[in-house]
C-alpha cells in the first residue's frame, strides 16, 4: 500500500464515535493518515460531551461536524484507503460504494450517546468510548501498513476491531 492513508469512520448519527475516531487519527496519525467521519443519518450536532472528551485530551476539536456519507462517495471525495465502522447500526446497512476499493472493518463500540443515567454515568460511557477508539487507533498505527499486503491488512484491521 500506498505511504499515506485516508480513513473515514463511519456511524448513524455521525455525533460522538465516528466524530472522536476521526479526531484522534488526524491528532496521532499525522502526516501518514487523514481521517474523516460521516454518517448514514447523521444527527446534524456534535455530541458536546465528546468533544470535552477530546478536548480534556488535549485533541483538537475545530472543524468538527456531523455529515453524511454522502459527502464521501462523491467523485471528488477523497479516496478512502480504510473504511470502518464503530458502531452496529453502520455496520449493517447498505453503503455507499467506496472508489478505490477500500478495507473495510467494523470496530463496534458502545454507544455513549444512548447512555441514559446521571452525568457521571454519561461522561464515564464517553471516557470508555474515547480509550477503546483510542486503543484501536493506535494498533492501526503500529501496523506496518506500506509493507503488508492487503489480505493481511484486512485481517490486522479485523482483529484489532476485536480488542
């Protein structure tokens, strides 16, 4: 593979998961990986809790915005190296065809934004979110990605999903 990466993750609400996922990768992944997020049904806001999640990391949040996957399937868009899911609802809909063939995997994670308790119980549900991407994204980062072949990049991407 190529020496530079583009990621989009991928939710329904495109709010909170796929918003931190992509903030993470473009904080730690520079200048190998762009990351990019969007949704199938995106809610249209950002999910302030995780952007305190990600600013009490010291990530930036500028720029952030809720959108669909529409945006990446365009003939202009990007072309998307990695696709993943992370969260169940994405992972089972019909998507986009992606140009360029990318792997794809799901890296399911808890919704925080369904939590339903008191603050504390919801910024802990945005804690556990935030370490679990932030783990996966940093095995993705681990990976010598530019020296593997795509079948045994599919199968890292797929494993690290389960950790």
């Amino acid at each position: 593979m190529a020496e530079h990466y583009n990621v989009l993750f991928l939710c329904t609400g495109n709010s909170a998961r796929s918003i931190m996922a992509e903030a993470i990768l473009n904080f730690k992944g520079k200048p190998r990986f762009n990351a990019y997020s969007a949704g199938s049904h995106p809610s249209g806001k950002v999910r302030p809790e995780a952007l305190q999640r990600l600013q009490a990391a010291h990530i930036p949040v500028e720029g952030l915005r809720s959108k669909s996957w529409d945006e990446f399937a365009l003939p202009d868009a990007p072309k998307m190296d990695f696709v993943f899911t992370v969260c169940d609802n994405a992972a089972n809909e019909v998507c986009p065809i992606w140009p360029g063939q990318p792997v794809t995997a799901h890296w399911g994670v808890a919704d925080p934004a369904g939590v339903q308790g008191s603050p504390q119980e919801v910024e802990r549900a945005f804690r556990e979110a935030f370490t679990i991407l932030e783990r996966r994204i940093e095995l993705l980062l681990s990976l010598p990605v530019a020296s593997l072949d795509r079948l045994a990049i599919k199968k890292e991407v797929d494993e690290i999903g389960r950790k």
